[in-house]
C-alpha cells in the first residue's frame, strides 16, 4: 500500500469513528400502559424516564405504548405488544422527524466512496516493474 492510500484510509477511520460509535444514552417514555424492562434477568415495571442499555430487553404490553428517545433526539416508538431489544443505535424511519441520522449516514457513504475512488485512482499510477524477458509484451 503506497503513503498515499495509507495516509487516507488513516484518515478515513478517524473521520467514520466517531459516526459509527453511536452507542448513546437511551431513555424509556412510557406513553400509555404498562412497560417492563429486563437487563437480562426478571422483568420488572419500568418507569418513566427511566436510562436503558444497549441490549437491554423492553417488554410492551397489549393497549401500552413506549418510545425509546435517544441523546441525539432520535425516537423509536414500540406500540405493538411485544419484547423489543433496545439498540445502540436509533433507526426509526425518515418521517420520524429526527433527519440527522440519515444525514450522518449519507456522509458516510459519500466519503467512503471518495476514499475507495482515491486508492483505485493511486493504484492505476503504480509502477508495475520489470516486464519479463521471456514473455514477448505487446
């Protein structure tokens, strides 16, 4: 790998980290009902603006409704009954309102594509060395 294509995967790493680490501070909204939240162990009722881990196990109960809101303002509304994993990071549709996760992740894709257009123009520039003398090159 030439210094080049080195210097900008390098670069391209610490720019996406802090885009990729999203593993943030979740809190519980209950909405209507009843919610029980599990850390891997017994459910018990969880409460109001109560702060959930990622992997953490939310029960919803039939006629409740929960939201899980994120610290970047990214909500996931739970409103079927049911266990939902708390994730480490927000994915709700667009129309949630929120806009900033899909932005993030539409820079993303564009500087990794600018990274990967990078090194395959810098690998045509390689040289390529001696040709053999055993083989006749056109």
């Amino acid at each position: 790998m030439t210094k080049f294509a080195a210097v900008l995967l390098a670069a391209s790493v610490a720019f996406a980290a802090p885009a990729f680490a999203q593993d943030q501070n979740v809190t519980l909204q209950i909405d209507s009902g009843s919610v029980m939240a599990s850390a891997g162990g017994d459910y018990a009722s969880a409460s109001n603006g109560q702060a959930l881990a990622s992997g953490q196990k939310i029960m919803v109960n039939e006629g409740s409704s929960a939201t899980l809101v994120y610290g970047n303002g990214c909500k996931m509304q739970l409103s079927q009954p049911g266990v939902y994993t708390v994730p480490s990071q927000c994915n709700a549709v667009a129309s949630n309102g929120s806009g900033g996760t899909n932005g993030t992740n539409a820079a993303i894709i564009v500087g990794a594509a600018a990274v990967v257009g990078a090194l395959i123009s810098n690998e045509e520039n390689s040289p390529v060395g001696p040709l053999s003398t055993g083989i006749r090159h056109f």
